[in-house]
C-alpha cells in the first residue's frame, strides 16, 4: 500500500524527470500542479497537469495552496511537495509554516533562500565557509547611471549574468540571454546598457571567466536529510550545453564522474549552513589554479538531473525515504562499470559539437555500450503523440546547433589538442 503523496510544482522537462523516477520506483501516478502545460508533459500517462493561471507567483500561489490545505488537512498519508523551479522553491519557503499545516514541505527556510537563491548572497556564504568561487564584480543600477560599471577588473572574455534569476524572467531585448559571455568593453556597455533600459532593477553579476569548453563544467546534486544530514551526491561531468540564448547553460549530456574530494567539501558545506532538501550546484574546473570553482546553487534538482536516476540514485527515494536513519551518505558513481550517459539531444548532435576529449571518447564507448538514456523518451509511457512531439522536440535541436553555437558558444573556447 502506497504510503506517500507526492505533488510536483511546476510542467516543464524537470516535472517529467520526477514523475518518471517515481513511476520507475514506486508504480505510480503522480499530480503536478503548474500555470500552464508544456511539451514535456504532455500526452503522459505518468502525470497530470492541473493548471492554475498565475500559479508562478503571488497572490495565485497562495491562494491555490490555501484552498488545497483546505483539501489535503485530513488525508490519511504524508502529501510531499517538491519544487520543479526556483519560482516554486522560493514560494515554498515563503510560505513553508502554514504550507505545513497539510504538507509535507522539505525546503529550508525562507531567511536561508534569501541568502542561496541570489547569487551574491551565495557568493557571500561562499566566501564564509570557503567554498572557491570565480572572481566576481557586482553591478549596480546606481553603478550604471554613474558610468562607474565600467570599469572592468578581469581580462575580456568576462560572464556577466542577471542575480536575479527570477525577475531576468520578466526581462526582455533583442539579444537577450540566460548568461553572457562578453568579447571587449563596447560588446559590454552596449549589453548593460540594453539590461537596464529594459526593465531590470537588480544586480548584475559580472566575472572572471573560466577558460574552457563545457565539459569543464560539473553538475553535482545532492540531497539533505531533515536533520541537515547529506543522504546522497551525484556528481555529472557536462560534456554539451544548449547554445540557445535563452537557455544557455542548460545541459543537454551528462556523463556520470567521481571525486571525492569535491563531495567531501560540499557535504560539509551544506551539513555547515544547515541545509534541507534537493541541492544542485553548477561548477566549473579552473585549470589556472586547479580548483572547483562554484557558480551558483539551485534549490531543487535541475532540468537535467534525471542523469542521477539514470545511473541508480533515483530522485524520487530520497524525498520519500528522508525520515529513514543511520544510512550512511551515498557518493555516487563510483563503480564506471554501472556508468550511463545521459542525452538531452539526439546522439549526432553530441558526437558533432562536443569537443574532443578524453571524456568525450569515454561518453562515446557508453553511448556505443547501449548504456546510455534520456528522460523523455520512456517506454512505459510512450504513445503515438508522445512519441511524435517528443522526436519533434528533439529534431529541433538540429536547427538550435546550427543557428546558435558558432556565436554563443565555440569561439570562447580553446580548441583541445
């Protein structure tokens, strides 16, 4: 008998990556609760969408949630929301006491996302408990009205990102990205200049640019019990990323990786700040220096993180089994043997762009293997319509790769030998 609930906030490719992981460990069905339907989730028999317009934000959210503690107050078995973007997660904190009242809220509280859910903020934990991050400059409005924003302390190419990641989402222009990776100081002023007449009032982010290609980037995902004890971390070597505009920075091929000196350091990272649920960290490799350089966390499993179920660390079981004690923490990945690689695009795409490396022929043997899956493309929930929007969903990535990555993405790069 199933003694759970499970309610997923969102519709998007990470709603359909937690519902599958709970149909592959528990059989079942699961309810998603969103402001819209998107491709991902559609045609699915693992997940209903139930849509409630202007559920992203308050006072929609609050007002659905109010109503649905109403409903769930009295029902017979523990009802878990999980958060499936970081409009979700920030509402879950907002509203975690009484959200309490009828669920089951494994978020950290509000005064915490505060402080992790800006990138400053995370810069300045960072800087508290020791955690290497890029060197970085903030940008202010005032700083921009005043002409003092230009003077630029690191070598072009720099990255420059909103801190804000959700009220960037409100913001739009002609050239408008996720992240931007700047060639010389004209290219600069002309993009902060776009960035402040065009709405946005917080802080810009602008940093050191780490050298090299994707798959110097690590995504590691980690969970934290209750108690603020890590129960797992999976550590993911990038190896391509989407070159769209608008979702550069997404990963679109995971292989598995192991290090244990970088799980030892976020474990006592998040264990220190006394963190609760889903973590994923963006992280790059800085050959300069040799270290693991942190970009930002994310307060809930990210888009691509069905790389972690993939390779047997299913997503869904750590929320379920939170309460479960004396489990020894689980460091993934250790054995190569049980290695899978995980693809958001179709396998031609990431054999064509990748850059060559070491890590890329190693891809290439599990790819070759059959060890390899997506989180799309599940045959206990396949149909014809499912099938067809999904191949077509894949099949545009083609003319994504072809338009974007010559620009956004391979001339910041050095060419491997």
């Amino acid at each position: 008998m199933q003694q759970f609930t499970p309610i997923l906030l969102g519709s998007d490719i990470n709603v359909y990556g937690m519902a599958r992981s709970f149909h592959e460990a528990y059989g079942i069905k699961v309810q998603a609760w969103g402001a819209s339907t998107l491709a991902p989730t559609r045609y699915s028999k693992i997940v209903d969408i139930e849509v409630h317009p202007g559920f992203t934000e308050d006072p929609e959210f609050i007002k659905v949630m109010r109503e649905k503690i109403k409903e769930y107050k009295k029902h017979p078995e523990p009802v878990i929301l999980i958060s499936c973007g970081d409009g979700y997660s920030e509402l879950l904190a907002k509203h975690k006491q009484e959200l309490e009242e009828a669920f089951t809220v494994p978020y950290i509280d509000y005064a915490l996302l505060e402080k992790l859910i800006s990138k400053e903020g995370f810069y300045e934990v960072c800087e508290e408990y020791g955690l290497p991050y890029p060197k970085t400059k903030i940008i202010t409005m005032s700083a921009y009205k005043d002409g003092s924003y230009a003077d630029v302390p690191f070598p072009f190419p720099v990255a420059l990102k909103p801190e804000d990641p959700v009220s960037w989402l409100d913001v739009q222009f002609e050239g408008r990205k996720k992240a931007f990776v700047i060639k010389d100081l004209n290219e600069f002023k002309d993009i902060v200049g776009k960035i402040y007449t065009n709405g946005y009032k917080e802080d810009l982010i602008l940093q050191d640019f780490i050298p090299g290609d994707d798959s110097n980037m690590r995504v590691l995902n980690a969970y934290v019990d209750k108690n603020h004890q890590v129960k797992m971390m999976c550590l993911g070597h990038p190896l391509l990323e989407d070159p769209d505009p608008i979702a550069i920075g997404n990963y679109m091929v995971i292989a598995p990786d192991y290090d244990e000196k970088l799980y030892q350091t976020v474990q006592a990272f998040l264990e220190k700040i006394n963190y609760t649920g889903m973590a994923n960290f963006d992280i790059k490799y800085d050959v300069r220096d040799g270290q693991y350089k942190f970009f930002e966390i994310n307060l809930r499993q990210g888009r691509s993180s069905f790389y972690v179920t993939l390779n047997g660390y299913n997503l869904a079981k750590w929320y379920v089994e939170d309460s479960l004690k004396d489990q020894p923490v689980v460091y993934g990945n250790q054995d190569p043997a049980k290695h899978k690689l995980w693809l958001g695009v179709p396998d031609k795409i990431f054999e064509q762009y990748a850059v060559d490396s070491l890590a890329k022929k190693e891809a290439l043997a599990l790819l070759r293997a059959g060890k390899v899956g997506t989180t799309v493309f599940y045959k206990p929930d396949m149909n014809v319509k499912r099938w067809l929007l999904m191949t077509h969903m894949y099949h545009n990535y083609y003319k994504d790769y072809q338009k974007y990555f010559k620009v956004n993405k391979e001339q910041y790069f050095e060419k491997k030998k």
